[in-house]
C-alpha cells in the first residue's frame, strides 16, 4: 500500500527508522548472521576481504593471470518490482539449461548469492533487503509474489514451476575468514564439495525468484554496494561470501533504470525527488510519484526526438546539473566505481579481477551492435518518460538503463557485459556473462 506523504511527514519517515537512517550504508540488516543461519563472527577489524597485504585502488603491482583463477563468487542482484514476475520466471527457467554445465566444470570453485533491488522508501509498505543476501525457497516465500493486494497469475511461472522444494536444505561449510562451520546465506559447489544437500539446479532456481512486491524505486547500484560492504563486516549474514582469490561477478537484473538516491544522516537531498510538487516529478498534480522520477534526477538527454543521445546526469533539488557529489540527488556513479576499484584492489594480487553485468533495458541486439536507441515513444511510457522504451517484449516496456550502462562501461565495453531483459531466453545472456566473468 502506498502512502501520501508531505515534504516534512516524507523526511520525518525517511530518517525515523529505530533511531537511524534508513538508507545508510549497512541499514536494514534484518539480523545478524549468528542470529539466523549459525554463521560464527570474528573480530570486527577482520576484513573478509582481507589479503597477505591491504593493496589500494591505485596499486599498479601486476599479479598473477586471470586465468590462472578457479574461483567465481556470482551475486544476482534481481529487480523484484511489480512488473519483474515474467523475467524472474525466464532466469529460473534459463538456469536449468545453465547450471548443469557450470556444475560439471570440476576445477572451478562457484559461489551464489542474491540480493533485490529494494532499499525501501517511504511510497514502499514492504520491507527491504537493502544488500542483504536472501536464502530462501521461493515457495517460502509466496506470498512476495502479490502485487498491490492482487495475486497474479505469474506465481506459478515465476516460482512453483520452477521449484518444488518448500525450504531449502544447506549444509554447514566454513569460509576464509571464519574455519568454524555454518550454515552460509549462499550456495557452493565444486571440487571442494557443495554446501547443497538436495539436487544443486533445482535449489538454486527456488533461491533466485524474489516476488514482485519490491519497492519500484529500484536502487541496484546501491544494493550491490551495500552487498559487498556487508560481505566486509562480520556481524552480517553477507560476511565471507567475496573471496579476494576469486572472480567476482555481479549480474543486475531489472527493467529499470537505478535510483540509488543520496539519503543518509547528514545529507538528504535525494529525498527531495519523492516530495510533492518536486521538478522531477512527471505529473507535479498526481498523488504519487513514479519511477520517472528517477530517470529525470540521474539522465540527460539532447537531439531531436527520433535521434537523441542520453549520458548520466547528476542534480540538485532544483533540478539543476551539479558537479557536487554531496548535492546530487542520486548518489553519483563515482561512489559506486570507486567502491568497486577498492575491492578489485585486494583481488589483484591474486589475478582475479570484477566483472559488472546486467540483463537490462537495452535492445536484444545490443551484444552485437552495441547501441541503444533513444528516441520519442508512445502513450503512457513517452508521457512518463519523455522517451520511448529501451526495449519491448510481450509482457515489459523496460527504460534504457543509462546510469548502469555508464557504470558497467567504466569496466570494460558495455556491449560484452549487458544482455536484454526483454530475451526470450535468458540462457545465452548468462552463458555468456558467466564464461565472461572467468576469462
């Protein structure tokens, strides 16, 4: 259910979550990890990132070859907004075909996790994960795949289809940072063994469905950040999962565009975009904003209708461009490639590097061409966005993704990390994402 919110009541919810803020940086953490699952914690000053030496982001030191790596810890980062159902249906379906060939690979040691896009907002009655790894059986879970009090007829397609386990069953295993073992908020497998006691495939097709009940203020670059300083900090149930000597992919999966916006204690800018009569609101008259809202605080774009170019674009409350990373709205890109550079930094000397990717708003031949087309639409989406779709299937309009497509090219060409949500099929995109992150 959504609220109406004032400037003062919206601020006031915004920063009265049990005495904190609710969009700080380990917010949210709905427990610890000893509290849930029998993960043991260690000292507080113990990073699970931690190599033989702390390496900053700007060491130069050559390290050993990539390919000499045997290790992928792969965290999904799912869209569970009201109009994903479909897509997370294709991502479970599309594993099937998938994992059973990741699992024959014998020499390489795989870790999987999942995270939502939710961080929670004042306009969201449902709670959020903000970064924190989700293990549980979508069948656990059912009652996430309603959206706004109507049960839709996807449930079936995106989860019992797929899945027929009522809860899964994960064996204790110890990690890098603590030798105690304990039940892991992840799955593993390989040659060292797998922390699965049932059937591998069919575990992690009932782990990736996420419902549809998520905040539609999605914030996946948030998420992702939040993930991986929760996998730093022992008293989360994330700690341990990021090994430093192996690969790390992270796949975002959304039809989206980001809006990681810059609440904290001391700054809230960015809660200026959801009050009423905010510039960036489309319809400055309706109740309630939408989530164009976020693409008119982080894109700009120029050129004709039927021609024009879009680049990520930071702004203040006045919807003005700025060039101050402490009055942008949304949390500018360099705040998470920064992040990102940080832990690619530890892994160096181990040769295993970061690889960002995404199955997103883009065409289905963006792999091949590399482009995106920005041009007038039609209807609601062009009156909502000023543009049309990214990207159209039989059951999603997806919105150009242009602050990840800038994020993820920081990394390496775009076209060679991001998929369409709007595939029929999953199973190339995470092929070859997958072969990707452990070239």
């Amino acid at each position: 259910m959504r609220i109406k919110a004032t400037h003062s009541n919206l601020v006031a919810a915004l920063l009265a979550t049990t005495g904190c803020d609710p969009f700080d940086d380990l917010k949210h953490a709905p427990e610890s990890a000893s509290e849930t699952d029998g993960s043991s914690t260690t000292d507080a000053s113990t990073s699970s990132m931690s190599g033989p030496e702390s390496h900053s982001s700007t060491d130069t030191t050559e390290g050993p070859d990539p390919s000499s790596v045997s290790k992928l810890d792969v965290v999904f980062v799912v869209d569970n907004s009201g109009s994903m159902g479909q897509e997370q249906g294709n991502l479970a379906a599309s594993l099937e075909a998938v994992l059973p060939g990741l699992a024959a690979q014998q020499d390489i040691d795989w870790r999987i996790a999942v995270t939502t896009t939710d961080l929670g907002n004042p306009w969201c009655s449902s709670s959020s994960e903000a970064g924190s790894a989700v293990l549980s059986s979508c069948r656990s879970r059912i009652s996430d795949f309603v959206f706004e009090g109507v049960e839709t007829v996807d449930a079936q397609a995106e989860c019992t289809d797929h899945c027929a386990l009522e809860t899964l069953e994960i064996l204790p295993s110890a990690t890098h940072v603590d030798p105690t073992p304990a039940v892991r908020r992840w799955i593993e497998f390989g040659p060292s063994g797998t922390n699965v006691a049932g059937e591998l495939t069919e575990t992690v097709q009932c782990m990736l469905p996420m419902g549809i009940n998520g905040c539609g203020f999605e914030s996946p670059l948030e998420a992702v950040r939040k993930f991986l300083l929760r996998s730093e900090t022992p008293e989360y149930a994330n700690y341990g999962f990021v090994r430093p000597d192996a690969h790390l992919a992270v796949v975002i999966v959304s039809d989206e565009v980001d809006c990681s916006a810059q609440i904290n204690e001391i700054s809230i800018p960015g809660a200026e975009i959801f009050m009423q009569g905010s510039p960036f609101w489309t319809d400055p008259q309706a109740d309630s904003p939408t989530s164009a809202v976020c693409w008119n605080a982080g894109t700009s774009c120029e050129g004709p209708p039927s021609d024009m170019s879009c680049v990520a674009q930071d702004y203040d409350v006045d919807r003005q461009p700025t060039t101050d990373p402490d009055a942008a709205v949304l949390y500018p890109l360099s705040r998470y490639r920064e992040h990102l550079q940080e832990v690619a930094a530890v892994k160096k000397p181990f040769g295993a590097r970061i690889g960002v990717y995404g199955i997103l708003g883009v065409p289905p031949d963006f792999p091949t061409t590399g482009e995106v087309t920005y041009a007038e639409g039609e209807g609601q989406f062009q009156s909502d966005f000023g543009i049309g779709p990214g990207c159209e299937s039989s059951t999603s309009r997806a919105v150009p993704p242009v602050r990840m497509l800038e994020l993820i090219g920081n990394f390496g060409p775009a076209q060679d990390r991001i998929h369409s949500i709007c595939d029929a099929s999953f199973v190339p995109a995470l092929t070859r994402i997958l072969e990707h992150a452990l070239r």
